[in-house]
C-alpha cells in the first residue's frame, strides 16, 4: 500500500487521522494496511493563504513518494464543504499535478462526526450513558461545546486527549449514515486506497 500523506488543521487531528484511516482501511479493505506517517499540521486560515496550500502541498507531495497520495482534511465551519474543497482541490492539483490529491472538509468541524454515532460513544470517556445522536449533528456549530455539555460538570472536552480516543471507537456506519460529510470521508478513503 502506498503512503498517505495527510495535512489537518487541529492538534486533535495529529493524532486521530491516522487512527481513523487504519480504522476504515481495517473495516473496507481489510487486505490493505495504509502508511500514515504523522500529519502535517497547518492552521486553516494559515493554509488558505495564496502561496501558502501550495507550498504544503509540495512538502506533502515530497514527503508521499513517488507513489504517495494526500489527503487534506479540515473542517468547513461556515463554509460549503463542497465548494470550499472544490476550491482547495483546485489549488493542490495546480501546484502537485503529479500527484494523487483528495480533499475533505468536515461539515462544521470534525467532532461533528462524533455526534452522528453519539449512541456508539455514550459511556466513554466521561460522556453520559444514554447519550443519543442529535438529528442534524453537522448543523451543530459548536460540536466540542455539545459534547461538553454532555460530560459531568468541570469536564470540558479536550481535543488533544478525547479526538483521538473517540476515534478509536466511534461507529464507524453510523457515522456514514448520520454526516454527510463523513460518508464523503470513508468515499475518499476507498478511492485513495485503490
């Protein structure tokens, strides 16, 4: 299997997206073990600049190999995810044209996966028993603060320690079925492991 090279924007992220894509990689294509070196970690509106995405596209597409593929993983917050990755996509295939280049933007923000299989993680770290996915979870603009709020009082989730906990354990089909934007994650992940 060929390197995945990821670029993200939140310190949670460092360490859950490489939990994530063997975890969907394991349930998809378990014949396919993916190489997921440590992100490269880029602030979005940093990111965005002109000059900017492109210059991490390269260091992503030099660091991937000859082979490798990249995947850019943010969250959309107000944005339209399909335009805005649309948008990025554009940029990156500008500058690496080489290379195999996918683009995900989580509708409002990464933990809005979360609250799509609420059910699956209820009981773990610290949530509350019985906790139940909200209908619209990626409406939700603020997903930490939803996920706070149903944690014990002076629990405060915390995205360098519970991301990527959570990761390693959330239904991964709920989640398909709850956020749109996750579905489009897993789509992205079949195509790269090809």
């Amino acid at each position: 299997m060929s390197t995945i090279i990821t670029i993200v924007e939140g310190q949670g992220e460092v360490s859950a997206v490489p939990i994530l894509i063997r975890r969907i990689a394991a349930a998809a294509v378990p014949s396919v073990v993916p190489q997921v070196p440590k992100p490269i970690r880029v602030k979005r509106n940093r990111f965005l600049r002109e000059n900017e995405l492109e210059r991490y596209v390269d260091l992503a597409a030099r660091q991937a190999g000859s082979d490798g593929r990249i995947l850019i993983l943010l969250d959309a917050d107000d944005d339209c995810p399909p335009e805005r990755a649309s948008e990025i996509l554009q940029r990156a295939t500008a500058a690496r044209s080489d290379c195999r280049i996918r683009v995900v933007l989580a509708r409002r923000e990464y933990e809005a996966w979360f609250l799509a299989a609420a059910d699956s993680i209820a009981g773990h770290r610290e949530l509350r028993s019985g906790a139940i996915a909200p209908a619209k979870p990626e409406a939700i603009r603020d997903a930490k603060g939803w996920l706070t709020s149903h944690m014990p009082p002076g629990r405060v989730y915390k995205e360098t320690r519970d991301q990527p906990a959570l990761t390693t354990m959330f239904d991964l089909d709920q989640a398909r079925r709850g956020a749109r934007s996750f579905d489009k994650m897993w789509l992205t992940m079949m195509d790269l492991m090809q």
